[in-house]
C-alpha cells in the first residue's frame, strides 16, 4: 500500500495528459475526494473496531471510588454481551459513524494541505515525494486540526457507550445522541462539547504523525524489500511501478493503526475519564485534563492509563489496514475529474 503521499502522487500518474490523455486532477478535485473517499473509508473501518472501542471506553472510564467492575478486556466482552447482547456493543454507534466520516475525510483533507504548505515553503520540491520527517509533520499538522472537529462527536458517543448504572444497580434506558447533546447543552452550553479537548489534541497530534509516518515507512521498507528481490532491469521496473501486493498493504495500514494507538493511549484514557464524568451531579467535580491526571495516578499509578489498551490496539490493525486499502482503491479505480 502506497503511502498517503505517495500514494496519491502514483495513483494521479494514469490520469495525465501525457499518460492517459485526460486532464490532470484540480484541486477542488482532489479535496472532493478526500472527503468523499475518506468518508467511506472511514465508515468502514468504524464498523470493524466498534465493539472494540466500546470495550475499551468502558474499561477506561470505571471511577476512583469504586473496585473495578471488569478485571479486563474479556471479561468485558462478557459481561456486555450478557447484560445487552452482541448489539449492545454497537451501542451509540450512529453518531461515531459521522465521526468516523468526518474524521478520515479531515485527515487526509487536512494532511493534504500540509503537504502544500510544506511545498509552499520551499522545504521540498514540487512534484516530488516528501521525506519522511515531512510526512511526519504532516501527520501531526492534520491531526491538530481535526482534533477540533472530533471532540464533540467523541463526547456523545463516551456517554453514549459506558454503562448507565454500576454493578448491581437498576438497567437505564440506553442513552440516545440526541438526549446526549442537550443534557451537555443544558449544564455546560456551546463549549461544554469541547470537554476533553486537550486530550484529543495530544491524542491527534501525536497520533496521526504516527499514523502518517508508520505508513509511509513501513511502505518504504518493504518496497524496499521488494525491489532487491527483483530478479533482472525488467523486473525491477516492474515492481517499481506496480502497488505492493495486498497482504503488504494490509500490514503497512495496520501498523500505521497500531502506532496511532499505542503511543499516545495514556492521554486518550484521560479524555474518556473527562468525557464519561456524570454532568450536573453534585460531588461530582468537572476536572481538568491534569487534574483528571492526577486523581488516575494516585489511584491506579501508571497502569490505570493503560486500561483496554491491548484491546485497542488489537482492533486497530485491520481497521486501519481497511481504511488505508479503501481509501487508495477507490482513488485509483474512481479517479474524479
């Protein structure tokens, strides 16, 4: 699987003019497809790592005062599964679904233009691959951007996903997005949904430049690998210009989704405690991202910021592989002009 960069600069080569006789892409173009297959990339990928996800959110958010009510990613599948069933996994999942679209779309939206940005510097030349420690930043520039954009839709759905009640207490109705959103509106208004922001943007920041830069180098090793396994002149070419087969596509995406999980989980534990807190309960104080930081580590020391995050990792890698084979196979098969 080509990279984020690369990849699109291979797969615009067959729609030259020279190449192909058609009009190169424009930019509006190119933007409508990183929004538009993005989108559906993203979708994708959501459907994959969601149980995943709702597993790992509940094991993120069991509070301070109480023992733990799972004693890890297992038993959590477990008991959710026993208490609402196997779709009770996909609970909240409606507005994660937009947040998914939005945020790969906004990804390689965003990491588009700071690849213009660099080039616009004058830091690499036009037409040409970025080297790696570009594509990095690039990554890390998407990834603050976006932040912004996923951390309201990420609130909804940590309240959406934990359990309505402790162990032992009455079943609730299960939350629904739109209740979700006005009860957030009625205690904290308009930037009430940005609660967590900071943890998104560490998680963001950090792991998109990852997510990019894993990408494009684990492409470029096993290319590389490739090619010094070509046999003659001919055969080297060849490889040069075909696409990695697709178990090599599908490991470069999964550990570009690894990466992006396991580098920054401690920050994204911090955010789900913020984003899962009660709202409008008294005793129950609306904590900072330190603060939230602080109460973690004098309860469970390093490890409480580690809670689900083997789970986490594990559903990254195909969702991820997906995501990127998606993306990229429909950009070189629907090319839009």
């Amino acid at each position: 699987m080509e990279s984020a960069s690369q990849g699109r600069l291979e797969s615009e080569i067959p729609i030259t003019a020279t190449s192909a006789g058609l009009k190169p892409k424009t930019a509006v173009m190119e933007a409508l497809e990183d929004v538009t297959y993005g989108s559906i990339a993203g979708v994708v990928g959501k459907y994959i790592e969601y149980p995943f996800d709702t597993v790992k959110v509940r094991l993120q958010s069991q509070p301070d005062h109480l023992p733990l009510r799972y004693k890890g990613p297992l038993d959590c599948f477990r008991q959710s599964i026993r208490a609402d069933g196997v779709l009770g996994l996909y609970r909240g999942i409606s507005a994660p679904l937009v947040g998914a679209a939005l945020e790969t779309s906004s990804l390689f939206f965003f990491e588009r233009i700071g690849r213009e940005a660099v080039y616009a510097s004058g830091l690499a030349p036009r037409g040409q691959d970025l080297p790696l420690s570009a594509l990095y930043f690039t990554g890390a520039f998407s990834g603050v951007f976006t932040s912004f954009l996923l951390t309201p839709i990420e609130l909804v759905k940590c309240k959406i996903q934990v359990p309505a009640t402790e162990s032992g207490g009455a079943k609730a109705t299960p939350l629904r997005p739109g209740a979700v959103i006005r009860d957030i509106f009625r205690h904290h208004g308009v930037l009430g949904f940005w609660h967590g922001q900071v943890g998104t943007l560490i998680r963001e920041a950090g792991g998109c430049a990852a997510w990019f830069g894993s990408k494009e180098t684990s492409t470029k090793l096993l290319r590389s690998l490739n090619e010094r396994a070509a046999t003659s002149p001919e055969d080297l070419a060849r490889m040069q210009a075909a696409p990695l087969p697709l178990w090599q596509q599908a490991v470069a995406g999964a550990s570009a989704g690894m990466s992006y999980n396991f580098l920054f989980f401690p920050a994204d534990t911090v955010k789900s405690r913020m984003q899962t807190s009660p709202l409008g309960e008294p005793g129950s104080p609306r904590r900072s991202f330190v603060g939230e930081t602080k109460e973690l580590w004098k309860q469970a020391s390093w490890r409480g910021f580690y809670r689900g995050c083997g789970v986490t990792v594990l559903r990254s890698a195909p969702s991820s592989a997906f995501i990127f084979m998606v993306y990229d196979g429909l950009k070189k098969s629907f090319p839009m002009q």
